[in-house]
C-alpha cells in the first residue's frame, strides 16, 4: 500500500521536481554513491579495503532515443576500463531500458553484446538488473542471448515476488548460470505479483534454495537477517561451497551485516548506484521503507 503510493505520487511533476531539486542534500545522497563516477569508485575502494566487493550502477532508465542508449553504453564501457586501470574489485549492473530496450530490442542487445565483450577482455561482470514485469520476458531472453556467447561475464535478476519467476528459474537453470534473487521494487498488479509480504519472503528462500541445489551461482540480495540466517543454516546444512553463492546488499543498507558477513569469509558485494539520474532509483528506496520519507521529511523541515 504505501509502496504503491509512493511509487504513485513520484510520477507527479511537481512532487518529482522539488524532490529532484533537494532531494540529494536531504538525504537521497545516503544511498547514492555521489554525481561523478569518481565519487563511486572512492566508495568502491573503502569497501574493497574492508573484504567487500562491489558492483557499479550508472544511475538511470527508460531512455526515449536511441542516441541517449548509445551514450549509456559508452559509458558502462567507460566504467569497465575504469574500474580495470584502478584496480578495484568491481562488477557492474545495468538496466536495459537505459540499454534501449523499449525503442529496439536489436540495438539494446547490441549495446549489451558490446559491453558483455568488454568485461570478457578484462574478466569481469555485467549484471542485468530487472525492471517491472513488462520487460520480464524480453530481459531473460536478451540475456539468455549473450549468455550464449559470453556464459562467464553476464548474470540476470529474478524478482522473487513475481508468480512466474519460479517457472523461470527452472528453465533457466542448468550449467552454471549466475542469478542474484531480489524481491522485487516495481509496483505490480496482483495478477503478477504476490501482494503479501510473507509470501514473497516464502518465495524467495524457495527460490534461493532451488538456484543453490541447482549448480546456478546465486547472489543472495536481501537486508532480511532472517532470510540471511535461513539461507547460511541451508548452505552448511547441504555443503555447498561458498564459491557458489555470495551476499548482496544496496549501498547505505545494513553495511555491518554485509561486513559481518565477509569477516567471517563470505563474499559480498555492494550495489553502489551514481550519477544525477538518481530520482527513480531513490523513490524505490523510500518505497521499500516508510522510515526513509519521514528522514526525508525532517531534513526538509530543518531547512
Ligand atoms: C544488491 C541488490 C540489487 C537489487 N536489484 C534489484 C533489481 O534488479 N530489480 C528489483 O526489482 N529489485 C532489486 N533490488 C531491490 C529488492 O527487490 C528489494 O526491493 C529490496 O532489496 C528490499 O527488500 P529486502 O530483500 O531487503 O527485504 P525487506 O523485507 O523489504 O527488508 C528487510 C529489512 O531490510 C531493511 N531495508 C530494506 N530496504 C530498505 C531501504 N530501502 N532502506 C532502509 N532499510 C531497508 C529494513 O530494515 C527491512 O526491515 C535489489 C536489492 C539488492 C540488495
């Protein structure tokens, strides 16, 4: 409920607009590395410093011209020799509707094939992020596209609150492909989405433990400390090895459990999401959690 209206009230203009303008000094900058890809790989460095692995999201979505994708694109590939000349350990996520992928789903896999190349050359990542369930379908295949040629550089999400996802897990699985399993940001329709939160929390320890005891490689995204215990009870309890599954977390969300988790040998990862782009991504953090608009709200006061 409160995240539909939320989520609601970010596609008014005005609303969006006062949040655009303020919003990084009032605390949207609490889950947004900085501006300036400098600021991202400065975060990415004290986290490598402390165990913690990163991945890099250039913030941004939904573009409405083939030229601004074509830009994104050059960008990620900027970021991949970035990341390489410093010498920091970090991967990188993207979104393929700032790929192109509304405009032409060819041109959208270009741009992807292209980046997954570069991160093959320097033995690195890329991670398709998932967006709302219009693009579900189109984001599996586009992926499945590349991963037939690159099946060590690119890994998908599954959002454990959509239905489908189980099905498609199932498909999907086999030969070591690499999923990270999230619950889901997106505003959906009942007919897509389980609408009850401990369903959701079901389905994705169900989904954790079917990509775990299916040789998938999983990244466990989650700052839910019960789904966390549940998960590492099912890892020792089946011996799996801990090279086949690591824990993710967003920047400025529970860093000392993600850092608890790699002093005791874990991998982790933090998402870190940068640029000026940051409006979309920031109201699905204060969708997520009702205590994040009243932060908002009192830094809003005290001006
Ligand atoms: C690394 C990573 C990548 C992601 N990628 C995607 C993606 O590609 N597509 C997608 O749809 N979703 C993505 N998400 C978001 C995800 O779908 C959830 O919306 C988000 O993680 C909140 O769910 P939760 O699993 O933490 O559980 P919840 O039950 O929502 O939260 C558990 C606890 O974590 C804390 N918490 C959770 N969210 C916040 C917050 N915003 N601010 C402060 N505290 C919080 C609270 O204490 C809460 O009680 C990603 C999440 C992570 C961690």
């Amino acid at each position: 409920m409160f995240r539909q209206l939320i989520l609601g009230i970010g596609n008014n203009r005005l609303v969006s607009h006062a949040i655009q303008q303020y919003g990084l000094r009032l605390g949207a900058s609490r889950f947004i590395a900085g501006p300036d890809l400098g600021d991202a790989i400065h975060v990415v460095r004290q986290l490598n410093q402390v165990g913690v692995e990163a991945t890099l999201d250039s913030l941004g979505e939904s573009v409405d011209r083939l030229e601004k994708a074509t830009k994104a694109r050059d960008n990620y590939l900027h970021m991949l020799d970035v990341i390489q000349k410093r010498g920091v350990q970090s991967h990188v996520s993207l979104k393929l509707t700032m790929m192109g992928l509304e405009l032409s789903v060819d041109e959208a896999r270009e741009n992807v094939r292209q980046i997954v190349a570069r991160a093959n050359q320097y033995g690195n990542f890329v991670r398709i992020d998932m967006e709302d369930s219009r693009f579900t379908s189109a984001t599996l295949k586009l992926f499945e596209d590349v991963w037939g040629e690159y099946p060590h550089n690119v890994g998908v999400v599954l959002q454990a609150y959509l239905y489908r996802t189980i099905d498609d897990l199932k498909t999907l699985s086999g030969m070591g492909k690499n999923f990270r399993i999230v619950k889901g940001a997106y505003m959906e329709p009942v007919s897509v989405a389980y609408p009850s939160k401990p369903d959701v929390d079901d389905n994705y320890v169900r989904l954790v433990k079917y990509s775990l005891s299916h040789g998938n490689y999983t990244a466990v995204a989650t700052h839910d400390e019960a789904i966390v215990g549940q998960v590492l009870r099912y890892v020792k309890r089946h011996h799996i090895s801990s090279d086949q599954f690591e824990f993710q977390m967003l920047y400025g969300v529970k860093q000392s459990i993600l850092q608890d988790l790699a002093n005791e040998g874990y991998r982790t990862r933090v998402y870190v999401p940068w640029g000026r782009d940051w409006y979309a991504y920031y109201l699905r953090r204060v969708a997520e959690r009702p205590a994040n608009l009243l932060f908002f709200a009192r830094n809003l006061m005290r001006r």
